[in-house]
C-alpha cells in the first residue's frame, strides 16, 4: 500500500514538473536559477562547456533527411561546426555565417583558355630513354596555340619510353663499294598517310564500323588514292553488338545510353583511342641512288607530325584536334611552324551531343617507309626505334616498358530537367543520376566529383535550358576554385546552352564541380538534355 501511495506522488511531481517545464523553459545549472523567459532550454555553466553530435563527414552524409537548422561538429577534413541549410551542410567557421548576398557586380572578363602541347622529348635528365613532353598553360593571346611564353612549368609532364633491349648480333658485312664521284642527293621520304571510311555490317565486321587504310603519298598530293593504298596495313574499328547498357570499353558495347567519346562525343560508344603515329615516328626516306662512282646521297628527310586541340569554329563545330604534317628540314625531331606542309592539315572532330553517338575511330600505327641509315631491319608490332650509345645512326628496336594507357570514362551524368536558375545567379549545376560513375565518385548530393587517382583529365559539360534566348557561362572549380570558364551560345527560343572543355592533371582528392551563371531579366528552367563527363587520358 505504502508502494502505490509513493508512486502516486512520484508521478504527480513528474507531471507538475513536466507541464512547468514546458511552460517557462527548461534550465540546466548549478545555482537553481530559473530558464530565461525567452528560452526553451537555458544552459549555464562557469566550467564546463556543451557538447553537440560528433561524428565524421561521411557519418554526417549519411543522416537522412536532415531538418533545417541541424547542428554536428564534424572531426575530419574540415573539421568544425556545420548546420543543414536545407539544401547543403554549411561549415560555420571564424568569420561567421555569410551575411545576404549584395547586388551582382559587372561580368568578369572571360577567362583564358587551357591548352596543352605534345612534342618529343630527347633522352636525358627527363627521360632516360626518350619519349614525349606534355606541356600545359593559358592561352594568353587567344590564338590556339600554345606558345613558349604560355607554358606553366609546374605543369609539364613526361611520357617515358621503355629501357633499350639488349643490342642484337651484328650481321656480317657487305663488301666495300668503289669510291666513285659524288652522286646525286636521294629523293625525300613519301609522307604516310591514312584514310578512314564507314564499314557495313559484313565479313569485316558484324556490326559494321571503321575502315582505316594506310600507305605512301606516291604524287604528293596529300590525299591517300586507291593506287597508294598498302592493302596489308588495313584495320577496322568494329562496333560491338548492342546491350543494355554496356559498360565503356576501349571499344564500346552500344548501349542505349553508353558513354561518349574522349573528345566530346555523347554516344554509347566508348571514347575514342588515341590517333595512330604517321610512321615509327618519321623513319628516314629511302637511301638516295648511288651514283657511277660517287658517295651514298644524303639521307631522306624525316616526316614528322604535331597534334594541337581544335577550338570549335569553322575547321571544327564542336572542337577536336588538329594534325599537321611536314618534313624535319633541320633534323632536330620536331615539327616546327615552317616546316608544316598546310596542305597535309587535317582535323578530327568532336561528333555533335547525341543519344548514341558513334565512337571516333582509333588510329592504328602508320605504315613505316622504307628503312633509311640508321634504320636496322626486324622489328615486331608495338616496338619503337632507341639510340644505343651518342653514335650517330646507331640505334636498335626496343619494346618500351610503359608509357600511356587507353582514355576511360570514370563519370556520366545527365542534367536534372525542370530546375528553376535564378536571375543573374551564379549556382552549382543540379545533375541526375549517373550512368556512369566509376568508384562512386560523384557525390549526388553535393554534385561533386572526386578524383581517385591523379593523372591527366578531359572534363566535358554541357549545359542547357529553356526560355530567353541568353547565353549560359560554365565554370569549372576545383576545390572550390574557379580555373576555367567555358564558352556560352546564345540559341533563339527554345533552348540555350553553355559548355566547358578542358583538359587539365587533376590530385587524388580534388574536387569538381560545375556552376552555372547567365544574365537574364528573369529565371530559367533547366533542360534534361545536358550533361557533365569526367574522362581519364592516363
């Protein structure tokens, strides 16, 4: 009895506490003051403090459906005070929450284009074998070309070639011709050239695809004819049968949906290999004709060639690469301005944004000319010609041991229709849900990539919405720092777009994202047909 009396009271006391609490606030103290009467909850301490919920960022991502105006302190990355605005975590640092945005200033000049240049790296210090220098910078002076000046030396990355195999057995030798007065210098080497045209569904391949044909430009008119074509160096670049939604390959399943091209295109074909060397790297022409009585000619100049990003203008609606052709009049293997024969110039195009656009062909290595001095005979598939000592013409094929790898397309993500841009707004892009997303490296909620692992990156986006017709500006950040600025195209009513192309070597750990802004007098709606690419070249 005395148990249920007891009781009795001890709920009582609750409930009388319970509905005062409720009704002056509740107070947490060591001097039984009473809760400030503008205060749910009052707390007061001279020696102690309040801790709220710890826990890591990816803990943090994992809470779902946060409320507005939630509070954690997060222990890793940057660690601090973060609240759920409704959309994002914001980060709560010394400076305080940011005050209200204040009127949007002038348009910024335009940023400077990203470019990067390929040329051949001696043996040395960089490569102890040879092989290829990328450089990287801003064009400065708008003219496409990346120039000396330009050039970010922290940039700069090396291509290597493999160590030199061990020096085959010397053959015999051939008797000592007779010493005859001087004879005539030999003919320049043939420039190699290629030729690539769609093949039907048949024997070659099932589903039809790329023929590529290769051979010597015997009348020097830059253009590969039925007669020049070398019928045994002929390869095709097959499409792969149809799935689902196959995954990117070298050479792409098509799917309803695969990932595009390496430079640009939007197909279910996988990105296009890199375009084939015209030649093992420009072999010297053939050995000049020994006079009556005279010295071996001057040997055949070397032809060489340089590959340079296309900018989307006249040669290119949606940019490519440009391939220039000519010979080494000065020997020092590289293709300098005077030495390009325009004539031989050539273009490969980014194909125009499409459901299922077909993969760019891959280029297959050139026919080698003829062997000139210091060309040894053999050589298999895949080897390259190395020097074997500082003597001149003395060289061996060697297989390398690295260098380059296939482009792979780590990241595909359409753009979210029916989202509403404000006016004159600056604003991070909102994506879908990928198609692609290789190591779950696109957060969706942030709408943020990021890298895996470091290496050299083609980052396409393309952006589009309805109404107005205003161009769109898309910035690419990088741990939230804006380093490129695409270019915006005014389109008539429906539809406007804006895009950015850039290619740039990206850390383990950095960050991307894209924003958006446009100058219009009133807010846009997106359009579900953009889309934002993340593509390997290394």
């Amino acid at each position: 009895m005395k148990k249920i009396i007891y009781s009795a009271a001890l709920l009582l006391g609750l409930l009388a506490f319970k509905n005062n609490a409720f009704a002056q606030g509740v107070a947490i103290n060591n001097d039984n003051s009473t809760a400030d009467g503008s205060a749910i909850l009052d707390v007061k301490a001279t020696d102690k403090g309040m801790l709220v919920p710890r826990m890591t960022q990816a803990q943090r991502d994992l809470i779902a459906t946060p409320a507005i105006g939630l509070l954690i302190f997060q222990t890793d990355a940057t660690a601090g005070f973060y609240y759920f605005n409704g959309t994002v975590w914001v980060f709560i640092n010394a400076a305080g929450v940011a005050g209200p945005a204040g009127a949007a200033g002038a348009n910024g000049t335009n940023g400077l284009n990203s470019l990067s240049l390929t040329t051949a790296e001696p043996a040395g210090a960089n490569c102890t074998n040879g092989g290829v220098r990328i450089d990287f910078g801003l064009d400065a002076n708008n003219n496409g070309t990346l120039e000396a000046g330009e050039i970010n030396a922290a940039l700069t990355r090396y291509v290597c070639n493999g160590a030199a195999g061990a020096t085959g057995a010397m053959g015999s030798a051939g008797p000592m011709g007779a010493t005859g007065a001087a004879g005539a210098n030999g003919t320049n080497g043939l420039n190699s050239l290629s030729l690539t045209t769609a093949e039907p569904a048949g024997a070659n391949c099932a589903n039809g695809g790329v023929r590529i044909q290769f051979g010597l430009d015997a009348n020097n008119n830059g253009t590969l004819e039925a007669g020049e074509i070398n019928a045994a160096l002929t390869r095709y670049v097959c499409n792969g049968a149809n799935g689902a939604a196959g995954a990117a390959g070298p050479v792409g399943a098509t799917g309803a949906a695969g990932p595009a091209g390496p430079m640009g295109a939007t197909g279910a074909m996988g990105p296009a290999g890199p375009m084939g060397a015209t030649g093992a790297m420009g072999p010297a022409g053939p050995m000049g004709a020994t006079g009556a009585a005279g010295a071996n000619g001057t040997n055949g100049l070397n032809s060489l060639s340089l590959t340079t990003a296309e900018p989307a203008g006249a040669n290119c609606a949606n940019g490519g690469v440009r391939i220039q052709f000519g010979l080494d009049a000065n020997n020092n293997g590289t293709l300098e301005a005077g030495e390009i024969n325009a004539a031989l110039t050539r273009y490969v195009c980014n194909g125009a944004n499409g459901a299922a656009g077909a993969a760019g062909p891959v280029g297959a290595t050139g026919a080698a000319g003829p062997a000139g001095v210091g060309v040894p005979a053999g050589g298999t598939a895949g080897q390259v010609l190395t020097k074997i000592d500082g003597t001149d013409y003395n060289t061996q094929w060697a297989t390398p041991s690295g260098g380059g790898s296939t482009p792979t397309l780590q990241l595909r993500v359409p753009q979210t229709g029916g989202i509403s841009y404000t006016v004159a707004g600056f604003e991070t892009v909102a994506w879908g849900t990928p198609t692609t997303n290789v190591s779950s490296q696109f957060n969706t909620t942030t709408e943020t990539f990021t890298v895996a692992t470091t290496g050299l990156y083609y980052i396409n986006a393309y952006f589009a919405a309805s109404s107005l017709p205003k161009g769109h500006n898309l910035f690419l950040e990088v741990n939230g720092t804006s380093i490129s600025r695409g270019t915006a195209t005014n389109i008539t009513e429906p539809l406007i777009t804006g895009n950015v192309h850039v290619t740039t070597f990206l850390t383990a750990g950095d960050v991307v994202r894209i924003r958006v802004r446009h100058n219009n007098t009133s807010a846009n709606t997106s359009d579900a047909s953009g889309f934002f690419e993340v593509i390997k070249l290394n």
